[in-house]
C-alpha cells in the first residue's frame, strides 16, 4: 500500500518530473494509491490561495479522485499520538 503525503502530492500538482515516474512505478506495480484527509485538507487550503483558485480546486478534485483517501478514528489517532511520542522519546540524548 502506498499513501502519499502532500509534499509528494503537491511536487505532482507542481508537474516534477521524479514524482511523476514514481508515481508511474506505483500504478504499473498494481500499488493501491492512498491519501489521508488530512493530505486532501492541505491541498484543498492551497487550491484555494492559488491566483487561479477555480482552475486549481478542480486540478486538486481531480488528482484526489485517483486516491482512496485514509481517515483518522480515534484509535488511528492515539496511535499516531503514541509512535510520535516514541520516535521523539529515543532521539532525546
């Protein structure tokens, strides 16, 4: 599974030529493509600052459209609050 965070998706937005292959390989591997709301929130919040807004809010739905999009529960959210906790606990000297 591959989820996408936003830098990733707004190098995509920005025509990069790496991201683009990248996401290339991920589609001719079959790779199920995947998004949390939190990315979509981000990108839409771009869209929206863009000089072009109404241009950029329909790229931005249609790139979202590709992606099964990942939400947080509560237990998902614990969880991230937990490994966070954990990762920052073990790069304390």
């Amino acid at each position: 599974m591959a989820c996408l965070d936003t830098d990733f998706l707004v190098d995509y937005l920005r025509n990069n030529h790496g991201v683009k292959e990248r996401l290339l390989e991920f589609e001719s591997q079959g790779e199920p493509l995947h998004m949390t709301t939190i990315s979509a929130v981000e990108l839409y919040k771009g869209a929206f600052r863009a000089k072009d807004a109404q241009a950029e809010v329909v790229r931005v739905k249609n790139l979202i459209k590709a992606f099964l999009i990942l939400t947080l529960d509560h237990e998902s959210a614990r969880l991230v609050g937990e490994i966070d906790n954990k990762i920052k606990s073990n790069w304390r000297i």
